[in-house]
C-alpha cells in the first residue's frame, strides 16, 4: 500500500455537492453559528474554515457540534500538525494552498491540496491525489491555465479559489476538469461585520441557483 494516501473518496463528493465552496475566514466566535447559518440558508452546506484566525478551530468545533448537517472543513493547512488539530476539533476534509511530501503523507483527513503548475499536478498524480485546488487561480493564468492542463492531464479534476468571483465564476465552471470554485465573495467581510446574514443568503443562493452545473 502507498504511503500517500492521496484523494479519499469523500473529497469529490464534496466537491460536487455544491457550485461554490465557500473560503471561511472567522475573526470572532461569535460570528461562526450565525455564518453558517447563512450560508447553510442559501443552499451551501460544505464549508472551508480557514486556520487564518485564533478563532478557527473552536468556530470549526462550534459548527461540527451544532450543525451536524454541515460538512466543516479546515483550510489553509500547511503541515500534519494543523491536519491532526483539524481532526481533533470535528473538521471532515482538509484544504491546503500547496502540497508538500509530509503533508501529503498525513492520513488524518481528506486532502484537498493546491497547486499550480503542469509539474505540480503530475508530483500531486504521483502522490495520488487526482482532485485538486488550484491556486491562486486568476494569478496563475486562470481559465486558459485549466485548459491547457486538462489536454496532457485530462483525469485530474479542479476546484479553483483565488480571484473567483460572481462575475466568473460561471466560466470556470464551464470546464470539463473543474467541479466548483472557491470564493469567499458569497461571505464577505462587511456583511458579517455588521452582522447582515440575510445578505450572505442571498448572494448564496444567487450563486448556487446561477452556477449550479448539470
């Protein structure tokens, strides 16, 4: 048996359950119930919640405890340390802005991994992850990128975050290797400042009516 697990069966399942996953990042606990419940209101029930904030681990526990028909995932994981942390809080799957050799050998959840290169997908094929974030995907050369890695490597399927946006969001999806698209356009962050949740639903659920794909 490899030592790499690579892509666990639930990553694509998650992956396809929705148009949009959504980049979570929580400043404060008290905004992690009242988020989720927003974004779960407009039809997103898979969410990423960023280790960017002190807070982020304790709102990923709060939401997996409270909201059981979330799925709760963990990103911006950069070592096993942060995927071990993930799992002990309730976190399902695990994101990562890029794939290291320790990281990709850790087996405590689901990966996700980033990249961003025709040589990084092929490291990540050997590791044994065919489903990928790419990232960031506007900086690094978006759609014509996507299409230009699906013609060698067309078994690899994508979930691009960085610069995705309601505006082209709808393009990515168009792809043929990519499944849904990261965006924290549907959270931001004036909206959950001032505590306008109805907001959040709405954009949620003009994204996920909009971009939804056959």
């Amino acid at each position: 048996m490899s030592k790499y697990p690579g892509t666990h069966a639930n990553v694509p399942k998650y992956m396809t359950t929705g148009p949009v996953l959504p980049v979570m990042v929580i400043p404060s606990l008290d905004q992690a119930l009242p988020l989720a419940d927003a974004l779960i209101a407009g039809g997103i029930t898979v969410l990423e919640i960023t280790l960017r904030t002190d807070c982020a681990l304790d709102a990923i526990k709060l939401i997996a405890k409270e909201r059981p028909d979330a799925v709760v995932g963990a990103g911006t994981v950069l070592t096993p340390h942060d995927a071990e942390k993930a799992a002990k809080a309730g976190a399902k799957f695990l994101v990562s802005p890029g794939l290291t050799k320790e990281l990709a050998k850790q087996d405590s959840l689901p990966l996700l991994p980033g990249v961003q290169t025709a040589s990084e997908v092929m490291q990540a094929l050997e590791w044994n992850f065919t489903h990928l974030k790419f990232f960031p995907a506007v900086p690094a050369g978006g759609i014509p990128m996507l299409k230009g890695i699906g013609g060698p490597l067309p078994q690899v399927k994508f979930c691009p975050t960085g610069g995705i946006d309601a505006k082209n969001a709808a393009d990515f999806l168009a792809l043929d290797n990519v499944l849904c698209v990261g965006g924290s356009w549907v959270a931001p962050a004036k909206a959950m400042q001032d505590g306008n949740w109805a907001e959040i639903t709405r954009l949620t659920a003009e994204a996920v009516a909009a971009f939804s794909k056959a």
